[in-house]
C-alpha cells in the first residue's frame, strides 16, 4: 500500500486526503496543471516575467513549511530552471529563488546546502554587476547565520561584513 508523503501513513491508491494527516497524500495533488500551461502561454508571448511570478508562486505553495512536496517542488524547479535558460535577464529573479531555498535548505536543517544557495545568490549578483542584489543577499544570508549561531560570531562574518560595507560604499547607500 502506498505511503503518504507527508506523515508515511498507508493510504489506498485512490486516497484524496490522507486520514491521519488530512493532507493530499501523493504527490503533485495540489498542483493545477493550468498553472503550467498559463506561464508557458506568457512566456511565448513574451511575457517571461509573468512566467516567473506564476512558477514561483508554485514553488513557494510547494515548499511551504506547512505543506511540503518535495517531488513536486523539484519538478516546478526544473520548469523555472528551463525559463532561466531561455532568459537570462532574469537575473534578478534567480537570485530571489537561490535565497529562498537558502531559506527552506536552513528550516530543513540543511546548513550546508543553506549555505551554498546563499554563496550562488552573492555569486550571480556579483557577476551581473549588482551591487543593490549582493547587499540583499549578503544581508540575507547574515540574517539566518546570526540566526542560527545566535550571535554575530559565525564563519565568514567579517569577509561578509567588509564586503557589504564596500559594497554599500558603492551604492553610496
């Protein structure tokens, strides 16, 4: 008998809502498939942006702490992935999605994985030459790592902190 994703009940294959959880318990049944098919008609329009606000919205409902499906969440990666590819000045979006899996890697308890979002995030910055997005990343990523350690000693605060500053120097922030 299958499991369901959430609480590892068995449910029978017809199962809409999990009895023990009361979730949908396989995956993908929180997704509208219309969802897809409406940012695949924006983007051959033109529309990538519109697109992008439709698939992470998708994301984010699918990697919510409170409904979590994590086969689902990495196929909808794989759709923005390809968008990202087909686009490339979506920048700006890509390093919001690498901040939010920071975000979800840090709630899981994936502290490395957080980590290396959050080093993609400063890096793609870095390289489009946006100093406004890397003080947003680096910011972000300081947040959960005082977070975290409970403080403001953790590894790599004062490669962080001098960066920012030069950056914000920059900016003239």
């Amino acid at each position: 008998m299958p499991e369901c994703i959430f609480c590892d009940s068995d449910v029978p294959d017809d199962c809409e809502e999990c009895p023990e959880c009361s979730l949908p318990p396989f995956s993908g049944m929180m997704f509208d498939p219309k969802r897809k098919e409406e940012a695949d008609r924006l983007e051959s329009e033109g529309d990538s942006l519109g697109a992008w606000e439709i698939l992470i919205e998708e994301w984010r409902n699918h990697t919510d702490v409170d409904y979590y499906d994590d086969e689902m969440a990495f196929q909808i990666k794989g759709w923005i992935e390809g968008l990202f590819s087909r686009n490339p000045e979506l920048v700006e979006e890509r390093i919001k999605i690498k901040l939010d899996e920071m975000r979800v890697c840090h709630y899981q308890g994936d502290h490395n994985g957080g980590i290396d979002a959050a080093e993609d995030a400063i890096q793609l910055a870095k390289e489009a030459e946006r100093p406004d997005l890397e003080i947003e990343a680096i910011d972000a990523h300081m947040s959960i790592q005082h977070s975290r350690y409970g403080g403001r000693n953790y590894p790599g605060i004062e490669k962080l902190t001098e960066r920012r500053e030069e950056l914000r120097r920059i900016t003239g922030e």
